[in-house]
C-alpha cells in the first residue's frame, strides 16, 4: 500500500469518504479488498485483506 495517483491501469473506489486507487487487474482478480487500521501492543498500522471469489483469503 502506498500514496499514488491513479495511472491508466488504475481503477479509483470511494468507501465512508475515503479514495483508493487499486490496480485493474488486482480488481478484477479479488471479490474484495479491505483495508482496517488496527491497534495492539506491539504497536498500529494498516492490514490489507484480499478476498477472492473462491473464498480464500490473503493479507
């Protein structure tokens, strides 16, 4: 995950107000995208789950 702007191969999304830019082809490959910013005691950060048509899950 990374700031960008969208590129040519790019589809932009908006969710709760928020933008995102994903690449088409990750788009069209994944049922779902979900991106949850978590807090723990080892500290925060961003977690990205990918969930495909399959119902396998990657993060």
């Amino acid at each position: 995950m990374s700031l960008d702007e969208a590129k040519e191969s790019d589809v932009k999304k908006e969710v709760e107000g928020f933008g995102f830019v994903i690449d088409k082809s990750l788009d069209e490959q994944f049922e779902a995208v979900n991106v949850d910013f978590k807090k723990g005691i080892f500290g925060r950060g961003y977690v990205i789950t990918l969930t495909s048509d399959g119902g396998g899950c990657c993060s």
